[in-house]
C-alpha cells in the first residue's frame, strides 16, 4: 500500500472529476473520495495524544468529500505506529475486524453524516507470533485460516448490519492492488501457480463470506458490496534474472488470471498505469472501458443493482510533489479538462491521500505537515469547487471549506519522468 513517487500527471485531477456519474450535485460530491493511510495528521491535531483517524475528520470536511476510503486491519490502528507493539491493545482478546469496526475512532466514520460512502480495504487479521497481522499467502494456507478469514468477514459485515442496517449509506470493501499481492508471494520464491491459486481462494473466501452476511439482512436499507481492486492493465509481472518480479508487458496479472475466477459487487482500479502521460484523457478513458468489458462476467446481481454498467470504479488517483511540469502546464491542463466534462464513466474516484505518507512513500498529500493546502490539495479543491458544465453551482460551496490557506509547495524534482514525457515509471 505504500507509493513511490510517480510519473507526474497533475490533470487526471481533473479529468477524474469530470467523468464522474452526472448525477445531483450533491451526489458528484459524495462519489469524489479521499484516501487515509498511514497519513501524519499535523501535529497539533494529535498533540493531546489523539488518533489519526479523529484528527483526520477536519480535513476531510474541508474538501466537503462524500467518500472516505481507510484501512483496517492488524498492521496499522490510527492510534500507533505501523506494527507497534502496542496496536490496538485496547482490544481485548483476539483481535478482530468487527471489534476493529466497534473502537469510537472506526466507528465515528459510519455515523458520519457527511461521509455517504465508507469504503474500506478490510484484511482479516492473523497473528504469527508478531501481533496483529494479515493472512499469509506466500506457502500453503492451512484450513484453519481460511475459515478464520471467511469467519472474520462475515462477522465484520454482520456488525455493520446490526448497527446500521437502517442507514441509507454505502460501505464499500475490497483488498488492495491484487497484483501487489501477487508480486509479494512471487517475489518470496512462490510457485506462480500457487500465487494465483492463494490470491483467487482468498479474494473469493471474503466475497463468500459478505454475500452469506448480508443474505441475512434482506429489508436493510445499508448497502455492503464487496470488490476486487486490481492496478495492472496493459503491464504484467515477470520474473527477473535475480528472481523477484518486475513489470512489464508481458507475464501475468490480476486482470487477465485472477478476475476470471472470481464474482464480485464491483471492480476497482488502481489507476497509476494509465497516468504520467500527455494523453491522460485518453488513455484512463480507454482503460476504464476495457476493463469495463473484460470484467462484466464476474459482476453480481447486487453489483448490476448498485452500478449498472459501470461497475469499475477508479479506488486510487494522486500527484506527488515531487513530480515537475513547466510553468503555464497546469493551467491549460486544467482548461482542457472543463471539455471533457461528458458521460459517466466511473461511480467512484478516490484520491491517494489526505496526508503525506508517514514511511516516505511520497509527497502526495493534500494537506501539509502544518496543516495548509498543498499545491496539489489546492488544485483539487479549486476542482471540486468549480462547477461541472451545464451546471450553475459548485459541487463543493467556499462556505463547506476553511478559508484559503498558505501552501508550501516541497517540491524535490521529478523523480523518475518529469510531467508530460509520457514515460512510466513506478
């Protein structure tokens, strides 16, 4: 989950928002998502001892987003350090995704009336000996821990039924990046064959899982879909002379060897291949539609429901400050995006992420270490202020957000291609 700095292409901010479903206002608004993880909150948010998720609240709420996208799962509580030896030690006994769900920082996410759609990328948590963690793929899993990943969904999706049934909001879950996780096994000396067959059982042991749950819950007004989040279109894995595994365009991915073999409510996308290029329009608008084509088998009913034939939602999209692009470039993108303002094409876009990373994956964060807009977080907000065409207000209104604030721009030069080059590097 943690990113490296890539290929700048600052636009699909705006091309991301423009294709957007032409929906209410108001709905545009709850369908444009902000990604919390491992972000450092500014310090005098947290000073008095406070959780990254409580201090988040206030920034997001500045963007005026209907959607939030976190984490849970044994590896990171909001609260501690990533694999602190204190993580979620308030929980006692065994630690779980509904006791996870239950804790006030958590739970606030889902009585929050401004956040209509909480998507979270959920693993069900193992432990090995080292604290809370995630189901090991990279050997043969044992019969005891798939049912222990099917036991744990289930009763995550149950907790949310019995708390929440009567809500009209959307809980979205899903993994992150099958690919990632598919390199990770691979890259440990795992057969392919047996990459594939972990990543395809486990993917479908929790979609398993959220359907037997919410069968239970016919007349709820809640809605929990479950997806599958994929990051590879046109490259692939293949395996280098030092053994690890690379990408490239040829080998495999999630799309053409896991999807298949799987059902699912929705498919997200990953976006980063199709950014760091000059026609970032074009190539994110072709992506999304193959993918759209190729995926439409393993669609369920409850998925055709919620999204009709856009089932493919774009789960990750950002800018690093670190990236370059030249002076005046910004400004024509942008104009340029105001044309492509047109029909729907994906029900969700969530930008990667409110703060910067915490571990050093990236300058990507809208909001800064003292608390001011990024270039990049102005950008954004300047986006969802701007009115869609045919429309004559805002999505987002200058009274929903802070006053304009001061903005440190941080940047440290491209790292791999400077903006524009159309060249990929991540």
């Amino acid at each position: 989950m943690r990113k490296r700095a890539r290929a700048g292409w600052l636009p699909v901010l705006g091309l991301l928002l423009s294709v957007l479903p032409t929906y209410a206002q108001n709905d545009i608004a709850a369908r444009v998502g902000i990604y919390h993880w491992l972000g450092k909150a500014p310090a005098a948010a947290t000073a008095a001892g406070g959780d990254e998720m409580t201090a988040a609240l206030p920034d997001l709420q500045r963007f005026g987003v209907g959607t939030v996208r976190v984490f849970v799962g044994g590896r990171y509580d909001y609260l501690h350090p990533k694999n602190s030896p204190q993580r979620f030690s308030e929980i006692e006994g065994p630690v779980r995704l509904a006791k996870i769900l239950a804790l006030p920082r958590y739970r606030q996410l889902f009585e929050n009336p401004q956040f209509r759609t909480v998507w979270l990328t959920a693993y069900p948590v193992h432990d090995y000996g080292g604290g809370p963690d995630e189901i090991d793929l990279r050997r043969r899993v044992s019969g005891r821990e798939w049912k222990q990943e099917a036991r744990q969904m289930r009763e995550m999706v149950e907790w949310l039924y019995q708390n929440f049934s009567e809500s009209d909001k959307v809980v979205l879950l899903s993994n992150h990046e099958a690919d990632e996780k598919l390199r990770e096994i691979l890259d440990a000396g795992a057969d392919p064959k047996l990459a594939l067959d972990n990543v395809v059982r486990n993917l479908r042991t929790r979609f398993e899982a959220v359907e037997a749950a919410r069968r239970k819950f016919p007349r709820a007004r809640l809605k929990v879909l479950f997806g599958v989040e994929i990051a590879l279109r046109q490259l692939r894995l293949r395996r280098t002379a030092n053994g690890t595994y690379e990408k490239t365009t040829e080998g495999l991915n999630a799309l053409e060897s896991v999807l298949p073999r799987l059902r699912y409510d929705f498919v997200s996308f990953s976006s980063w291949e199709a950014m760091g290029r000059k026609d970032v329009d074009r190539a994110l608008r072709e992506a999304l539609e193959d993918i759209n084509r190729r995926t439409r088998g393993g669609l369920t009913n409850a998925g055709k429901k919620q999204f009709g034939d856009r089932p493919v939602l774009v789960g990750e999209f950002g800018y690093s400050r670190q990236w370059s692009f030249s002076p005046g470039i910004l400004e024509s993108w942008l104009a340029a995006m105001v044309s492509v303002v047109r029909d729907a094409l994906v029900p969700y876009a969530v930008y990667w992420q409110l703060y910067d990373d915490m571990e050093g994956g990236g300058e990507f964060g809208l909001i800064d270490p003292e608390g001011n807009l990024t270039q990049t977080g102005r950008a954004f907000l300047e986006l969802l202020r701007r009115p869609p065409a045919g429309h004559s207000t805002a999505i987002v209104t200058m009274s929903e957000v802070a006053p304009p604030m001061r903005s440190t721009t941080g940047t440290a030069g491209p790292v791999g291609a400077s903006a524009g080059t159309g060249t990929l590097t991540w």
